[in-house]
C-alpha cells in the first residue's frame, strides 16, 4: 500500500476505545459521591490509586503530566489489548457482511499502533532531556556518560563518537522495544487464539477447542493486563531518567 498508507480499522479501534475510555472515566467523575462509592467509582478509584501509587514510587520529580499520562496509557493499552478476547470472526465477519473485506480489530496487534505511541513517548522523552539538561547537557549525556572527561584529553576525542553511538542505540532502542514488546505479545495471543478456532472441525476437537478458548482466554486477561501496565511503568521509568541530570546517573 505504500509508505504513506493508514490502517483505517486500527486507527477507528484505536480511537473508539479512546472514547471509551474518556466516557467511562468521565461518567465515573461526573457520579462521584464522598459517601459509599458505586461499582463504577470503586472500579476507577482503584485504577487511579494504584497508578499515582506506583507513578510515585518511581518518578521522584516533580510533573504534573506524568501521572495522568500513564493511567491514560494504561487503561487506553488495557482497552486496545482487551478486544482480543472479542472472538476473532464476530466482527470481521459482521464488517464482510457490509462491505469490508477486512477488519484488525485489535489496535495492539498492529505494529503501527504499538511503534506509534511508543514513539510519542520518545518524543516526551526527547523533549524533557533538553528541557532538564539543556541542549549541552543532553549531547553530553550522549557522548560522555557515564565517563567524566575532559576535552584536553586525547582519549575524550577518541571515546567520544564510539560513546555517541553505543548511547544514541540505547536511546533508540528504549521506543522500538516498548512497541514491538506489546506489539509481540498480543500478536503471538491473537494468533493462538487462531489456532485454537481452527480445531473446530468435529465433535472432539471441537469441545477440546472450546476447554482450550476458555483457559487460554483466562489466561490471556493476565496478559493483556500485564503488557498495559509493562507500557505504563517503562514509559514512566523513561521520563524519569529523561529528568535525572548527569552527577544523578
């Protein structure tokens, strides 16, 4: 398709869940009560609390953005991973039935989607380096950490650009993992859950089949949960080493 090409069933998912995560959310603020809490307000109250707890255990500076960010990068991930346990032909087969020949309907096992919000955390992390540091500091970070060392010194001059090379991999690195982690953990899911509704051939295997589509699918809510909150967490870790300045290292 192209270079330029949008996946427009995973942008639409992507953007539904958004939305539905801003309406859940936003009903649960609207419904607040400081007496006994409903089911919806505990749910979220739980979700905030155990966010801002670990938010706050792991950045130590002071950003007002940082803790909404990962509960948004949370539940948005958790919402996007947990249409994988939507069975793989209800929806495709509905959108065929409309027209559509083709139909990812989980954000998270596109590529595009995983690299794409782990690139808008790299580009915070860009951002907060060179407003903490400074521009100096930040090219500093890149070709001297974590040696001290001094331009009179003609090792600096050699050390320098190999130092520029092994830091700007290890920073490129930090995006392209947290993309391809969440991206290869759902995909691998997905693919499972394939290959289990592909056993639906007969009586036997297709009750076998069944026991298999429910204990993956158990199983599976850990995982979707735990590769939300993985994304959460590195993605706070990151914009706090993007706060830390150099004698912090």
């Amino acid at each position: 398709m192209g270079f330029w090409a949008i996946n427009v069933d995973s942008i639409f998912w992507s953007v539904f869940l958004g939305v539905v995560f801003c309406v859940i959310f936003r009903t649960a603020a609207k419904k607040a009560t400081a007496g006994v809490p409903g089911g919806l307000q505990n749910a979220v109250e739980m979700i905030v609390d155990f966010i801002d707890d670990t938010t706050s255990s792991i950045f130590q500076h002071t950003n007002s953005l940082i803790a909404p960010m990962a509960l948004t990068i949370f539940v948005w991930v958790f919402l996007l991973n947990l249409m994988d346990l939507v069975p793989v032909d209800w929806i495709p087969e509905a959108a065929m039935a409309m027209g559509i020949h083709y139909m990812k309907v989980v954000p998270s096992t596109d590529p595009n989607i995983t690299l794409g919000l782990a690139f808008s955390v790299f580009g915070l992390i860009i951002f907060f380096s060179i407003k903490e540091k400074g521009v100096g500091g930040f090219v500093k970070e890149l070709t001297c950490h974590p040696f001290e060392v001094s331009l009179r010194s003609p090792l600096t001059w050699l050390f320098l650009p190999i130092n520029l090379v092994l830091e700007t991999v290890t920073l490129i690195a930090k995006p392209v993992s947290l993309g391809l982690r969440l991206f290869g953990n759902l995909y691998a899911g997905e693919m499972i859950f394939i290959l289990i509704a592909l056993m639906y051939t007969g009586l036997a295997l297709g009750l076998t089949a069944a026991v298999l589509q429910w204990a993956w699918a158990v199983f599976h809510v850990l995982v979707i949960t735990l590769q939300a909150f993985i994304f959460a967490v590195l993605t706070v870790v990151y914009l706090a080493q993007a706060h830390d300045v150099s004698d912090e290292h």
